[in-house]
C-alpha cells in the first residue's frame, strides 16, 4: 500500500473550514404562503404538538393542515414558554 506523508500542493481533500449559512431574512415564510400548506399535518408536528396541548391543558385538533399545525403550534409555543 502506497501512503503520503503530506499532501501535494495545492491539493485538498475538499473540506473546509469556511462555512456559510442560509440567509435569515427568508428563514420563516407566511404559513399561508407555503404550497404544501394544505397537505395534512406531518407526524412530528402532530407528535410535538400533542405535547405542546398536554402541556398547554388543551386538547390538540387531529385534523388540521400543515399550515394550521404551525400556525398552532407557534400560539402554544408562547403559552407554555417553549417558544423563548
């Protein structure tokens, strides 16, 4: 087996160290501006949101959108302080 003991100049393995992160200003979309906002709820927003209403002392709907889920789910948030 042939091994390097360094690399050749101006080679790299393709890494960096430099990273970049999405713009924030585009981070959060108006609920009624998603297009997948009429589709059911997902199962990790009904999960977290059954937590959230346990919590809250309210009961969580079983039967909402994607759209209403976040939309609740954000309102729950700032009951139970979860949302700080």
């Amino acid at each position: 087996m042939l091994r390097f003991e360094h690399p050749c100049e101006g080679n790299s393995d393709g890494m960096s160290d430099n990273t970049t992160q999405a713009p924030r200003e585009n981070a959060e979309k108006d609920t009624s501006q998603w297009v997948t906002g009429d589709e059911p709820m997902t199962g990790a927003q009904r999960s977290y949101l059954n937590t959230l209403a346990q919590e809250a002392g309210v009961e969580a709907p079983d039967d909402i959108t994607k759209a209403e889920a976040s939309d609740l789910i954000d309102e729950l948030q700032q009951r139970t302080g979860r949302g700080e």
